[in-house]
C-alpha cells in the first residue's frame, strides 16, 4: 500500500488514475478545488479541497504522500501558472522524499528518434499551442532538475482525453520521448488504460527522472 496524492485527481485523467490506485488498495488522496458530486467519488478516496496556486494547499497536498501525482492541466486558473505550480510541487516532493508523476501532453514527445519535440517545431494547431508549449515547459524544468527529485513526466498518445474516453481493453505499451501507434499507425489510449500504467509505474518504478509515453 502506497500513500499516494493525485493533484487534479477530480478531472479526466486524475479520476481515473484515482479510482485504479484506490481500486488496488492503496491510501488515495485527491485534491482540487472542488469536490466532486457524490455520484462520482470513488469510494475509500479522501478528497480534499484547495487551490494548488495556494502555497498551504501545495504543502498539505505533498506532507504525507509518498507519491504525488499532477494531473493538473493549464487550462482556466493554472493557465500560465503550471509551470510555476508543479515547479514548488516538485521542490516539496524532493524535500519529502516522495516520488513526482506528472501527466503531461503527447505535443512533448518527439515524432522521430533526434527530431525536436513536437511542441518545439512551433507547428502545433493554434488550439493546442499554449497548453502543449507549457505542459513542455514543465518537463523542460523537471529534466534540468536536481539529481535528488525523483520523477517521472508520462506523456499520454496523441488520441486521449474527455473527448475520446475509450474503453479499458486491459493492455497499454510504454515508450520513451519517441511517439509511438499501433499496428494501424494510431497513437490513441483510453483514461483507464493510461491510469492502468500510472499506477502500474507507481508500484514498480521503473522509469526514474524519465520522459515516456503510453499507448497502445
Ligand atoms: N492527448 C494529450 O496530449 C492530452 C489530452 C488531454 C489532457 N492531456 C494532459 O493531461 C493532463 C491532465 O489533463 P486533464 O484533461 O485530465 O485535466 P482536467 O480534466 O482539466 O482536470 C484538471 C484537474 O485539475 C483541477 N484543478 C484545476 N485548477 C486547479 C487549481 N487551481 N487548484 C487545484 N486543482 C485544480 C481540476 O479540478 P477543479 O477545477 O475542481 O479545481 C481537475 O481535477 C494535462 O497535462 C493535459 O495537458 C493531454
């Protein structure tokens, strides 16, 4: 059993990374700053309220987790203060030795091995340019960060979201910063199979200080 703290774990990807965690038996905690309606809890999850912009929330968020997961996303409130918040997450998950997993964007990943990152070819569709240049800004930060953080920055497919929830088919592949499809040339995964993974890598870490990615 792992304490673990899922930052935003009341959206599309915290919720489900939340119900697989608690579903596995480990002490969940979800902080936003709203709760969710009754309908949605998931039972044996505490959930706590606050804003991560507030400096106690981030400090009460962090104090008795041995992992801190953010599935915040910039958008709304966080939009141009993700950097900054996941940047004092990550500072306090160090002084308390807990692991940091950030979900982060598909636009991170390069689209061939030596090529930039897909958020760096300033090529991105106008819709998804400021999210992807920040959520790009967070894994630039985590990857120049001290040898002593110990985290893992997971960027989802390209076909993953609210807008294309999926199904939970039970199997997921891990790559590194490289976008990678299926057998049909798609990069798509559903929410349950991508917190399958998160919670997968929080029980066997086996991706320290690293950049990977899920799909099928
Ligand atoms: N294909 C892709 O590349 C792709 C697609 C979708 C998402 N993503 C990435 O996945 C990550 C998560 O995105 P998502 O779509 O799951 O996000 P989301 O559904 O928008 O959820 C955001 C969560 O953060 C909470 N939150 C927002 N502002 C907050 C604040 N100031 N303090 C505390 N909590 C706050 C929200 O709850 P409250 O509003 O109640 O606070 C909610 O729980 C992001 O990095 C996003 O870029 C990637």
């Amino acid at each position: 059993m792992t304490r673990i703290t899922v930052v935003g774990g009341t959206g599309y990807a915290g919720s489900a990374i939340v119900a697989e965690a608690a579903r596995r038996g480990h002490e969940v905690v979800s902080v936003s700053r709203n709760a969710p309606a009754e309908e949605a809890r998931v039972e044996g999850v505490r959930y706590e309220t606050g804003s991560l912009v507030d400096a106690d929330t981030r400090a009460r968020a962090v104090a008795d987790a041995e992992v801190v997961v953010s599935s915040l996303s910039p958008r709304g409130e966080l939009d141009g203060r993700i950097v900054e918040v996941d940047r004092e997450l990550a500072a306090l998950a160090e002084q308390h030795g807990a692991r940091f997993v950030v979900v982060g964007g598909y636009s991170s990943l390069r689209l061939e091995e030596g090529g930039p990152r897909q958020a760096e070819t300033g090529q991105l569709p106008p819709e998804f340019a400021s999210e992807a240049l920040q959520m790009n800004e967070v894994l630039g930060g985590l990857l120049a960060s001290s040898d002593e953080l110990d985290f893992t920055f997971v960027s989802p497919a390209l076909q993953f979201g609210s807008y294309a929830p999926g199904e939970a088919l039970g199997r997921y592949r891990v790559g590194g910063e490289v976008a990678f499809t299926d057998d049909a040339g798609v990069s798509a995964v559903s929410g349950a199979d991508f917190a399958t993974a998160i919670v997968d890598e929080i029980e066997t870490p086996a991706h320290r200080r690293e950049h990977i990615s899920v799909a099928y």
